[in-house]
C-alpha cells in the first residue's frame, strides 16, 4: 500500500513559494558572477530554477 500525501496551498502561499524560489536562484547567479565571473544564460537560469523548485 502506497502512502499519500495532499498538499492544499492557496495562490497566495504558492505565489510565495515561488518568490522565495526565484530570489534563491538570482542570489545563486550573483555569486556566481561576482565571485567566479560566470554568467548564466536564460536557459541555464531555467534549469537552476527548476532544481530548486523541486
């Protein structure tokens, strides 16, 4: 038998569990930048925002 679990949110808290998504990945691409000099295509942004959206 399979566990499940149900989770309700409202717009308002998944609105801020994307911000707070979003804010991590711009901090993880200002360190790269001014630490490493790295700078993140769109593309590579999207799947940074993707892992941490898990």
């Amino acid at each position: 038998m399979n566990n499940v679990m149900v989770v309700v949110l409202t717009p308002d808290e998944a609105m801020k569990e994307l911000d707070k998504n979003l804010e991590k990945t711009c901090e993880i691409m200002g360190l790269l930048y001014h630490s490493y000099g790295i700078e993140l295509t769109d593309d590579e942004f999207d799947k940074v925002f993707d892992i941490i959206n898990r």
